[in-house]
C-alpha cells in the first residue's frame, strides 16, 4: 500500500533541518554498530516484528537491514533532509520494503490506526514535544499495536542525573541536533498511556566509560487494544 500523506497537521516536513549535526552523525552512528555493539541491540530490537511497521526518526537507516522477512512494509518518518537522503540509500539495500518520508514525530503524515507496530531508536531524546510525539503514535497504531522502543536518557546517580540536566539547559541541545539526555522515555511511554512490557536497561558501550548519553533502555509497549481513537 503506497504511503497516503494526511494534511490535517499543519507542521512543516522539514522543520528540523540539523546539516552539520547530521553529518557528523551519520559518522558515529555507522561506527558505533560495531563499536559499541548498536547493532546486536537493533537485531533485538526488531525480532520478531510482523505486518506493517512505521518508523518515526529513523535517520539514516541503520535498522532497515534487521527488519525481518515477517514485515510487509515499513514506512519510515526522517525529518532532516541530508539524513533522509542517507536513509533512502538504505531503504534500496534493504530485504523488506522501505518507504522513506518526511515528516515530524508531532504530526505523523499518514492514517489513524495504520500500522500493527511502530519503532522508536534514539528518537525521543530529539523530538520537541514528547507528549504529542508519543500521542502520534498511539494514533497511528491500531488497537493493540506494538512499540518497540531503544532509546537513552536518564541515567546514573546523583552526580551524573545533575551534570544530565545542566547539559540539557546549556550546551547539548545545540551541539546534538535538539538532543536531551537527562529525559525519562519509560516514564514518558507509561504517561502517555501505552502499556509497558518487557524492558532492559543498558549502558552503551558496555565495557566503557560511564557518559551522560550513555543510560539506555531496549523494551516493548503496547497501545491498549480498546480506547478511544
């Protein structure tokens, strides 16, 4: 089914426009798969799925090649445009079929109820309005849909949680392309209304130094399968 963009959120799809952090991102993310073990946490991540799955800030594709052969379609949501590109280059080499889009985790351009699971991967650290991203989601999903979520955030203990948060009200929203370490995505997540399953928190690398973005979580959520649309 080809991607049908719905106009009834008036958010421009490249309000995040982040060149030089998408640069050097799409940089550190290719070696970090290996580096720092990212991709044995995507093939976990993606286990399993099934049917048709939307990807919200899926940057330059890295998990396109673990989705597995249950998968039908996955729409994925990039809203900056140099990792869009990147993430097109993926979706080419990929063994399921990639739809790559623009768009914002705010105002998801496609229908209500679409999608039997969605994926989140180091998104909700950026995204500007958590509540409504996530409120997307639970849109976009049907009833009973599956999240699947890896995502970093608040971590460590008093010192580190202090010098998280001084981080996100100075420097590192604008040297990170808008992103905040010191949020709570399980806290989100449960706020939001969606029902959490498993979940396992990680440090990233594992057998290195302790940093501020280094507090991960890898888990499973649900939109409840009856409520409200």
């Amino acid at each position: 089914m080809p991607l049908r963009p719905t106009r009834s959120r008036a958010v421009p799809p490249d309000a995040v426009h982040h060149p030089l952090f998408a640069r050097s991102y799409a940089r550190f993310s290719t070696s970090a798969e290996t580096r720092m073990g990212v991709s044995r946490v995507r093939e976990r991540l993606l286990a399993g799925l099934s049917g048709r799955v939307i990807e919200v800030g899926a940057g330059n594709g890295l998990n396109f090649a673990h989705y597995p052969g249950t998968v039908s379609e996955v729409v994925a949501i990039e809203p900056e445009r140099s990792l869009r590109r990147l993430a097109v280059d993926a979706a080419l080499r990929a063994q399921v079929p990639v739809d790559v889009a623009p768009g914002t985790a705010e105002a998801l351009p496609v229908k209500s109820e679409a999608f039997d699971a969605a994926v989140v991967s180091l998104v909700l650290c950026s995204v500007r309005d958590v509540p409504r991203a996530l409120g997307e989601l639970r849109r976009v999903l049907r009833p009973g849909g599956e999240l699947r979520f890896f995502e970093h955030g608040r971590g460590g203990g008093r010192v580190m949680t202090f010098t998280q948060r001084a981080l996100d009200r100075t420097v590192w929203p604008a040297l990170a392309g808008g992103c905040h370490v010191s949020r709570d995505p399980v806290a989100a997540l449960r706020d939001a209304g969606f029902v959490l399953g498993p979940y396992r928190r990680m440090l990233l690398p594992e057998n290195g130094p302790a940093l501020p973005v280094s507090y991960c979580v890898l888990g499973t959520a649900w939109r409840p399968p009856a409520e409200d649309a």
